[in-house]
C-alpha cells in the first residue's frame, strides 16, 4: 500500500494519461484501459485505495471533477447542431429516460430482489450514460454526424436528470415511509430543481455578457469560466444534492448558445481538462472499490439484472420513446445498443447506498456491486463493440484516413483526384464558386464556404478527414488555417505549402510556432507547384516491389519531381516534408510530380508551331 498522498496523486496521473495513450496507440476503447489499470492497482494489487486515503476529500474531488467534466460536455450543446434531430433527442431524454426508470426499477425488484423503494432509486439514477463514457467511445469510433449528436446530446441532458430522478424517488420513499411527512419538502425539492437551473442560465449569462463587453481580459478568460463553474455547482449543490448537475449543464448551454467570440478557445482549454479529468477519477473509482465488491458482481441476480438492462431495457425504452420519429431501424438499433454508464452512476450509487443502509434499507448494501457491474459491463460490452456494430448497420465513417485541402487551385485539384485514384476520402473547401469550378469539372467532392467560420462545423463534417492542407497562396491564411485547426487534426496531421518567396507574406521566422508542417522539398510553393501542373508536369504513382524498391526509385527519378506523398498498405498517408524522414517500403506506392515525358513535350512543340502558323495565317488575311 501506497502511503504518500503526493505519490498516489503523482501515480493516478500517470495511469490515467498513460491508458489514454495506450487506448490511442493499440485503438482500444480508453474506458475500458482505464478501468482495467484502476482495478489492477486497487482490490486486486492493493496499491492503494483513494476513498480510504483521501478520506473526506475523495467525494468532493469527484463530485467537482464531475461538475467541470459535464460543463465542458455542455459547451457542446449548440441547438444549431440538432437541427432535424430535435424531434427524436426531445423523446429520448424524456419519454426514453422515463419509460427506462420504470422497466429498471421492474427489473431491479423483480430480478436483483431490490425493494421496491430501493429500485425506484436506483431505477432513476441508471438511466444516465454521461459525457464521461460516451464522448471517449465517439473520439474512438467515426460514427456518421446522426447516431453521434443523439448519443452526445442525451448523454449530457440525461446524466443531471438521472441524478435527480434518484433524488426524487428517495424523497418520495421517505415520504410515503413516513420518515418526512412534510409535503413541503418536495414543494422544496421541486423548487431547489428550479433554482439550479436559473442559476446555471444566470451565470452562463452574466459570463458572456462580460467577455463581450470586454471586462474580462483574455489571459483571465478561462480562469473566471472555471471559477464560476465551481462556484455554480457548489451553490446549487449545497441547497439539494445532485442539483449542482443540472446547473453547471445549463450554464453550459447558455454560453454555447450565445456564440460569443472566445468560446472556441473555452472549449478547447475545457477539453484538454476534462481529458485529464476522466483519466484520472475513472482510475480512482476503480481503484477504490473492494475484493468483496467484485466478489459481489458474480450473484446470479445482478448477472441476471445487467443482462436485462443491457438487452431489454435500452433497446425497449429507445423504440417506445422513438416511435412516429424520422430515425431509421439502423439508428436505433445503434442507439438502443450503446449506453455505457460512468462515473456519475458511481458517485450518486456510493451516495445513496449509505443514505439507504442509514435509513434502514438492508439490501442497498448490494447497491455498489450493483452500480459497478452494470458500469463495467457496459463499458466493456459497448466499447468494443460499438464500431463493429456501427460498420455493420452503415452508420460508420471508418475507412482509410481522409485529406482536407483548403484552396482551390489546378495544383489541389490535381493532388486531389491522384489522393481520390488511390481510394483516399478526399474534399477540397474554398469560399470562391469560380476557384472550385475545375474541381468539381474534376468530380471531387467539394465544400463551398469559409473553412475559418464558426459555421463551418454544422455544414461540413470533417470526421473523416485526418490530414489537412492548407494549399493556398497566401502563406499568412495556410498558417492561420493550420493554427487553428490544430485541437481536431494535431499538428502532427497539419500541412501548408511551402513559404512563397513575395515580399510582405514571409512567415519565415514564425513557421516553428505557428501553422503547419512545410510540404514537399523546398522551394515547392504555390506558385511553382501550379506552374508545373501548367506546364504539364503530371502526378505519378510508383509501387514499391521486392525487385523495385526505394533506392531504385530516388535514382531514377527526375531531378526536377517533387516527391508529394507515400500511400501506405494500411491506408495511412505519409506527406513528404523537410521536417520529417520518409521512407517507401515494400507494398507502399509513392506519388510525385514528374515533368513531362519526352513524347509529350514533342507534341507540345508541335501544338505550339500549329498555334503560330494559324495565327500568321490570320494575319495575312
């Protein structure tokens, strides 16, 4: 056991970001990792147990952490996204969550042997998924724009609601018991609801109002959001528990709604957070659960109730709420199959065992084996099965990695239809009609609007595009194009053309901090590489054999080619760059801008003394 507190702290860091990146390297669902890591280190290991060794500073660390996490899921929430959508969202986390309270509470008392006041909490707080299992699976697995914004918008509503549907039922049960014959009490209850939701719109308000008007500076942007946030939460919180849910979650809608200009930035600080955030609490969690507790999970009857939650409660409860909606069987099938619960159910579970227990019900000592099965079934179950099953109902954007291009220009087109040849998504995006008439002459697919505009993500779906290009002439735009793209792509996948050689557009001393990698050999600028598709120069396609293979290639080719790209065998596309060594291997296919063959120039020689005689000829005339 692990007696330091820093070291503990220092640990569950490591852990959580470490099986982050493990999920990323190995395309595992990071949930699943972490909860396996969390485990390890806690009941089966005994490392350490962070709700023992924090002491009275576990529960308010997860509850705050939860706070930030749905605030920052919240953010996300702009009604602009759900256009089409409002209809079958609206059913769900209404109709959907009510009728799924009702068949969990049946299936915990009839299956799990819960009393009924027991079931109808834990029936409540069951129907949530939460932005802390669902927004990973999505990072993780490329669903189409439909299926993703019904799981992300229902994940955030119901998560709040979930808590206080378990808050009710346990007001009601005391009330019916007995114990509080005051009907005042939920009048008050009611009231508390109420006023969390006032206080998360006032204070979403009153934050946009001040960064608007510019009494906020921008360094103190994020500090002030994340301080009013605490602040919200806490309040709400301290008047009815699990109420600071349902207030952070308004305010998050509110700012996302009022598009003020530094909400991208907010958004983009929040996530980074509430990464680290979910990385850590799911390993506390794990870490702090007991032998006995897993133990526990192999009872038959809460095999036999996750069972049933899993393959009749979900599925059942989306089809009901659903019925009359324009969603297709595909969408909610997928829907109805993934509802991962997370940490929310795991907070309120552990909240509600002891308040239960205290109030004389025996069987809610079961209630965190309970909470725990079902979560890490979930979590297991959906996880890995939530791409396969996308794929299998057409709903995924799986498939070789895509490429972005920012400008339309004779040279974009042409790299674009090469990328397309080779079965590689590819979209060019220009806000000129006139710039993108030869692309789409060419037959690629296109996207006409101002790439830089917050409009830009309700119109054009960039899941599945990994690479971006910023293909340009003006090297100031591809610098500020890649810049800002960098949160959704990496820098990593960020490329613009070389630095043109014009007086008063050289970012020359800036390229190391701002904008993209530099493409292709140097010297290979907009302006040059159009001049040689011009002059037709044309993109070629070379594999790389056994009996051909790189070294052969470089030997061989012209002085003159611009090496663009390698195509890989996995689909992976590897843009050639001075900052970055590329190597072809054996399957790879290499693409380059080669100049013209010696037949083709003799035909242009040809084509050139044809215009020069028609034209001598017009003049004798």
């Amino acid at each position: 056991m692990i007696d330091s507190l820093l070291l503990q702290f220092m640990l569950i860091g490591s852990l959580g970001v470490g099986s982050q990146w493990i999920a990323w390297r190995f395309r595992l669902p990071a949930i699943v990792v972490m909860s396996i890591v969390g485990l390890l280190v806690g009941p089966v290991f005994g490392l350490m147990n962070p709700e023992q060794d924090f002491g009275e500073l576990f529960k308010p660390i997860i509850s705050l952490a939860v706070a930030v996490i749905l605030f920052e899921g919240s953010l996300n929430l702009d009604m602009k996204e759900v256009r089409g959508l409002g209809r079958p969202v609206f059913r769900i986390v209404t109709f959907g969550a009510f009728i799924s309270w009702i068949l969990g509470a049946l299936a915990a008392h009839y299956v799990a042997g819960l009393s009924w006041a027991v079931a109808f909490v834990i029936g409540g707080l069951f129907i949530v998924t939460g932005p802390t299992v669902i927004l990973p699976l999505l990072r993780q697995a490329k669903l189409k724009p439909r299926p993703a914004k019904i799981l992300k918008w229902e994940g955030i509503i119901v998560d709040p609601i979930g808590a206080l549907l378990a808050v009710f039922a346990f007001e009601i049960i005391e009330f019916i018991m007995g114990t509080n014959v005051n009907p005042s009490e939920l009048l008050l209850f009611f009231l508390a609801s109420l006023f969390a939701v006032i206080l998360g719109w006032a204070c979403g308000k009153g934050v946009g109002w001040m960064f608007e008007t510019g009494y906020v500076p921008e360094f103190l942007k994020s500090p002030v959001v994340f301080t009013v946030v605490i602040a919200c939460f806490t309040i709400a919180d301290e008047i009815t528990h699990e109420t600071g849910l349902l207030s952070v979650t308004a305010m998050g809608m509110t700012l996302a709604n009022m598009h003020i200009s530094s909400i991208a930035d907010m958004r983009h600080f929040k996530e980074n957070i509430s990464l680290l955030l979910i990385s850590t609490i799911f390993v506390m969690l794990t870490a702090s659960l007991t032998q006995e507790t897993l133990v526990e999970i192999f009872n038959v009857q809460i095999i036999g109730f996750v069972l049933l939650m899993l393959f009749i409660v979900r599925p059942l409860s989306i089809f009901l709420s659903t019925m009359g909606t324009d969603l297709s069987k595909s969408e909610k099938l997928l829907v109805g199959w993934i509802a991962p619960r997370g940490i929310v159910a795991l907070t309120v579970a552990s909240y509600f065992a002891s308040i239960l227990l205290e109030s004389g019900f025996e069987d809610a000592s079961i209630l965190i084996s309970l909470t725990f099965a079902l979560v890490f079934t979930t979590v297991v179950a959906h996880g890995f099965t939530i791409g396969w099953l996308s794929k299998k109902l057409g709903l995924s954007m799986e498939g070789p990695p895509g490429v972005l291009i920012s400008g339309g220009s004779q040279f974009a087109t042409g790299l674009a239809k090469t990328l397309e040849d080779l079965k590689v998504p590819v979209l060019i995006a220009d806000s000129s009609w006139e710039r993108l008439s030869r692309t789409r002459a060419a037959g690629i697919k296109s996207y006409h609007g101002e790439i830089l505009s917050e409009q830009t993500e309700y119109y054009l779906d960039m899941t599945p595009y990994e690479y971006l290009i910023a293909a340009t002439e003006l090297d100031s735009y591809n610098a500020l194009v890649c810049t800002t793209f960098v949160p959704e792509f990496g820098r990593n996948n960020l490329y613009q053309l070389s630095l043109s050689d014009r007086e008063g557009d050289n970012l020359e001393n800036l390229v190391h901090t701002i904008g993209g990698r530099v493409l292709f050999k140097e010297g290979a600028s907009w302006e040059e590489l159009n001049i040689m598709v011009e002059s037709g120069y044309v993109f070629r396609k070379t594999n790389i054999t056994e009996q051909y293979k790189y070294e052969n290639y470089l030997n061989n080719i012209d002085s003159e080619a611009v090496i663009l790209f390698i195509k890989k065998p996995s689909g992976k596309i590897e843009f050639f760059s001075p900052e970055v060594e590329n190597r072809a291997e054996n399957g790879d296919v290499v693409v380059a801008l080669t100049p013209p063959s010696k037949e083709f120039e003799k035909i242009q020689e040809k084509l050139e003394e044809q215009r020069k005689e028609n034209g001598n000829k017009k003049q004798k005339k």
